[in-house]
C-alpha cells in the first residue's frame, strides 16, 4: 500500500497525477494479493454501467483503460455488486454473478477467478475494485477481501479531495 500512499500524497498537491494514483493502487493490489490483474472502474451517472479507469496485467506490466460493462449486458453481475458490494468467486466460470463474462472475457484472457468490491459514496455506488487471477484457480483469502475494502478506503478518499478540487 506504500506506493497508493505515496501518489495519494501527490494527487492531494496535485490533482493531475489521478492517473498516476490510478497506477499505484492497481500494482499495490496485485502485488499484495498475488492476483495477475487489478483494475479501477467507476460507475455512470444511473448507475448503469461501469468504465475501466485503469487496469493492470501483471503478466505483461500493461495498463490500459476505457472498457465499458452495461447492465444490459451482464445483469446477474451487476445485482450481485449493487446488493452484495462484493463479489468473492474463486472459480469466477462457475460463479454466478460471473458467469456472464465467462465466454466473452474469461476465457479469452484465461481469468479464473475474481475478487471485485464496491466503493460507496454515502449510499451510492461510484466505483468497483477488481482483482482478477489468471491460469489457475484462487482461493481469495479473508485477507485478500480486507486489503481490497483498505485499498477501496485510498479510493474513496482520492474522489472527496476530487470533489473538493472540482
């Protein structure tokens, strides 16, 4: 969690680094939870879909950024994170709130398993921390689900010093 500190400090200087912090606590998730990939997606307006801010492959050292989830598209999902705020599926092909993405995203990438949490702003959902692992199945550990709602309290605190800024 050094390096999201660390660009939290900076982004509280100066809001431009966003990015940057963006980096930071996707290699800070992968690195401590031992997952091949983490990402950063903030909900739309109604809450209706969800945009990758920032995703990190550890397979490769990647970012990328802009993939766009509907409702529409995966509904089971998006039930499951609006109503449980968390999603823990080790064996994400067989999940089902996971399932959905199992032909189209899971197997091209060969993602096994996943971790997702939600970000709250008062009650309202605004962003979902992913952990994503790939090749095999990850039991995700309690620890695991802890160090993603520390790392979802760095979030949160990015967008109260953005709305400040704003």
């Amino acid at each position: 969690m050094d390096r999201a500190r660390a660009a939290l400090t900076a982004f509280r200087a100066n809001p431009d680094t966003l990015d940057d912090l963006y980096r930071a606590i996707c290699q800070d998730i992968v690195e401590h939870v031992g997952s091949s990939r983490a990402s950063i997606w903030l909900f739309n307006g109604v809450k209706d879909a969800i945009t990758s801010q920032c995703l990190f492959d550890s397979r490769d050292g990647t970012f990328s950024s802009g993939v766009t989830l509907s409702e529409d598209d995966f509904p089971q999902y998006f039930d499951a994170i609006k109503r449980d705020l968390k999603i823990v599926a080790p064996d994400a092909e067989h999940h089902p709130a996971t399932s959905c993405f199992d032909e189209i995203y899971f197997t091209p990438l060969d993602i096994r398993s996943l971790l997702d949490f939600v970000i709250l702003e008062g009650a309202s959902p605004i962003a979902v921390l992913c952990c994503e692992h790939c090749g095999v199945i990850k039991d995700w550990t309690e620890a695991d689900v802890k160090y993603l709602h520390q790392m979802s309290a760095v979030l949160g605190m990015t967008f109260k010093v953005r709305a400040k800024a704003g």
